[in-house]
C-alpha cells in the first residue's frame, strides 16, 4: 500500500470527483456549444432586415464570440454547481467497484472512531481495497450521442453564413427617382459656385495671425460640399442640406469670436473709466507707457500693439533714464491691477451664468428633455471654460512679468514680457478683421444657398 489508508481513500475519492466533473463539463458543453450555434443562426437571419447596408463583418464576429464565450462560461459553471461531493463520490466509487459501501463508512467515521480499533481495521482494509484501484477504468468520459448535435449544429451554422443572402427590397418610401436639373439651373448654379470658390481673399497683414482651426475647417468643409456634384433634385438637396449645417457651424463660430472682442471691447471701456477716476483721485502716473495706455483704455488695438512695441524696444535698448524705468514700474503695475480687477468681476459674472445654465441643464434632465450623453458634454463644456483665463488676465500677467522683471533690472525679460503683450494685442486685432472675413463668408454663402433653394 502506498501511503496511509487515509490518504489513499481522499485521494481516490478525489479522483472520482474529478472525473464525474469532467463527464458533467462535457455534457453541459455539448448543450451550450449547440445552443450557441443556434443563437448564431438567429442572429444570422435576422441581421440583414435589422442592420441592412450598416452590417458589418466585424459584427459577425463580435456576435460569435460573444455568443460562444458566454455558453463556455456557462457550461463551466452549471458543471461546478452540479459537482457531487464526497460523500457522493465515495457512493459511486463503492457501487461501480461493488465495495459494499466500505468506502462511504470509512470517509464518514468520526475521528473519534476512526482512531479506534475497529476504525483502524475498516481503514486499513478499505486501504488496501481501493489502493490500485484505476478509477478511470470504472468511470470513463463518454460521448454519448448528444455529440453529434455539436458537429451538425456547427455545420448547418457554416452553411447558412456560407450561402444566406437575402435580397430585401427598398422600401416604397425610400424609393426615388433621378430627376434631372435643367440645364440652364445647373449652369447657374454652377457658376455661383464658382464665384464663391474663386472669391477674392483679402491677403493677410504681415505677420498676422491665422484663422482659428475651427474656422478654417469649416470653410475647407464648405468648399469641399460645394465641389460636389448637385445635378439631379436629390443631390441637389443632399448639398442644401450639408450647407445648412456648415453655415451653422461657422455663424456660430463667429458669433462666439464677435461675444470674445465684444468682451474685450467692454472691458476697455470699463479700464477707461478706471483710469480716468485715478488721475481724478490724483493718483495717475504719465510715463513712458502713457499712449499705450491710453491706446488700450480707447480700444484701439492697432494703435496699442504698435506703443507696446515700441516700448518693448525702448526697454530693450537702454533708452530709459531711471526716472522713467520708475514711472514705468508704477504704470505696469497700476495697469496690471486693473485689467485684474476687470477680469474677476468678468469671471464672476461668467460664473454665475454658468451656473444657472447647469441648474436649467439638471432639470432638462431630470424631466427626460436631456439625455446624459447631452448633459455631460455641456458639462464638460463649462469646466473647459473654467479653465480658460480672460484675455484681460492673460494680458494683465504679461505686464506683472514685465514689472517684475525692471524690478530686478532685467531688461531683456522686460522687454520679452512686452512683446508678448503686443503680440497678444495683435491676435486681438487680427480676430477683429477675421470676423469681418467670416461675415462676407457668411453672407456670401447664404446667397449660394437661397439660389439652391430657389432652384
């Protein structure tokens, strides 16, 4: 005997349950394995009417494997679930051996008993019963003829995705004829078109900065849509339809480029007003940045760009006395403090929109207006602008750095602290001419438009 009578009863008794397992494992595969094919098939025959020219092949495949590796899944488990336990496996093993259930007392002695005598002698006995026993032998994994419904349901499976192609007919609704334009409106259309893609464009300023992305993508969309044939009524539609959106797309750009230099133009407005109650208060310094000064508070971008410039140039060269690099430290930092000011009562305002327009998002919400794909992005939409400081803080931070650079008497970072501020100003007065662009854009693409309509 190999081993004490105790550890050869578990381990025999284990190699049961191991091979009751697999038995169970098989059988419940050979379910799932044919259930799967036939979800597949239905599958198969109902995608064409459910997706039509939207079906994909990568479709099939997510549908099997997801199909098949949920019945694996499942098989596995009803066959743990319907695992016998010992005391049934010790059952088995005593009736196909004809142990005359030596095994099933053994495995149920007490420990009390089972270090008695009478235990120790039913121990040793069964021991040497089951020791070379080939538990195999008496429980083998069969078949049975449930298998043959794996190989014909995974054949029947092939030949319908092999062979299955309906052909469905389009529905009466969709169907349309081919009316052709008359030639004397596609002529005219065309050369519309035409006139709008060869429209002259204003050359830009040296130096002058871009459109922004956005805009620029939506005028390529726009010219593309319009390069696209629009001969029958129903092309012709299809553009109208596309040029609808784009148009919406770029007013709303703009508009949104209009409500920021509009903004800027009011805070200007109010930086004036500032000013001018200091130089009442007496407290207003006249220095080297005087005109710049006074550029900004009017507004005049152009005319601010070029007096920052040229301070910037001044302070780079050496052509200020100390007197003058004094009042220029009082004039940065007096202008600094203001833009500030304006830009944290602009934020706060800011604020308090965006927080009446997420307690109005809630409640579309909430009464089923406004789904939660929706409602995330508007939110992630106010916490983008959140982040974005005003444009009067931007400039209000350059001016700091240039002051705080005089302070420690460096001129070269004074002076790159006002050139930023002066490029900064030119996006701004460069954002003023691409609003007048996109409103000609505008309106000329709402001519384009009307005439289609007409047509």
């Amino acid at each position: 005997m190999t081993g004490s009578p105790v550890l050869v009863l578990e381990r025999q008794v284990n190699r049961v349950r191991h091979r009751l397992f697999l038995q169970l494992l098989l059988n419940r595969l050979i379910i799932a394995v044919t259930v799967a094919c036939v979800l597949m098939a239905i599958w198969v025959l109902i995608r064409p009417y459910a997706l039509g020219d939207r079906a994909r092949p990568w479709m099939d495949w997510a549908a099997g494997c997801g199909v098949f590796g949920l019945a694996i899944i499942a098989a596995i488990w009803l066959a743990n679930r319907s695992l016998p336990d010992k005391v049934s496996a010790a059952l088995s093993l005593d009736e196909r051996f004809q142990l005359r259930e030596r095994v099933t007392t053994s495995l149920m002695l007490s420990p009390a008993e089972a270090y008695s005598s009478a235990g120790q002698a039913l121990l040793a006995d069964v021991g040497e019963k089951i020791d070379g026993l080939q538990v195999g032998s008496r429980f083998p994994i069969r078949l049975g003829w449930k298998s043959v419904l794996v190989p014909a349901s995974v054949l029947g499976l092939a030949i319908l995705m092999i062979y299955y192609d309906p052909v469905i007919p389009a529905a009466r609704g969709n169907t349309e004829q081919v009316t052709q334009l008359p030639p004397e409106i596609v002529k005219e259309l065309e050369q519309k078109k035409q006139e709008f893609l060869n429209r002259p464009k204003t050359p830009p300023k040296p130096d002058a900065k871009p459109k922004s992305e956005d805009i620029q993508r939506i005028e390529a969309q726009i010219e593309e849509i319009l390069k696209r044939p629009g001969n029958t009524e129903k092309e012709l539609r299809d553009r109208l339809s596309e040029l609808s959106e784009a148009e919406q797309a770029l007013r709303k750009k703009t508009d949104e480029e209009v409500a920021k230099a509009q903004n800027f133009q009011d805070q200007m407005k109010q930086l004036d007003q500032l000013q001018k109650k200091r130089k009442d208060e007496g407290k207003n310094q006249d220095g080297p940045a005087k005109e710049a000064k006074d550029a900004l508070a009017q507004g005049d971008t152009e005319k601010a760009k070029e007096e920052f410039d040229r301070l910037q140039k001044k302070v780079k060269s050496g052509d200020l006395t100390e007197k003058d690099k004094e009042q220029l430290k009082q004039e940065l930092k007096d202008l600094k403090n203001d833009l500030e000011r304006l830009a944290k009562e602009k934020e706060k305002e800011e604020e308090e929109k965006r927080q009446e327009r997420e307690q109005k998002l809630r409640e579309q919400m909430q009464e089923g207006k406004l789904d939660k794909e929706e409602f995330d992005k508007e939110m992630k939409k106010m916490d983008d602008e959140r982040k974005q400081k005003q444009e009067t803080q931007q400039l209000a931070d350059k001016l700091e750095r240039a002051q705080q650079a005089l302070d420690k008497d460096d001129t070269d970072g004074a002076a790159s602290a006002l050139k930023d501020a002066a490029e900064q100003l030119e996006q701004a007065q460069q954002r003023e001419q691409n609003i007048d662009d996109q409103e000609n854009e505008l309106q000329r693409l709402s001519d384009i438009r009307d005439a289609m309509g007409r047509a």
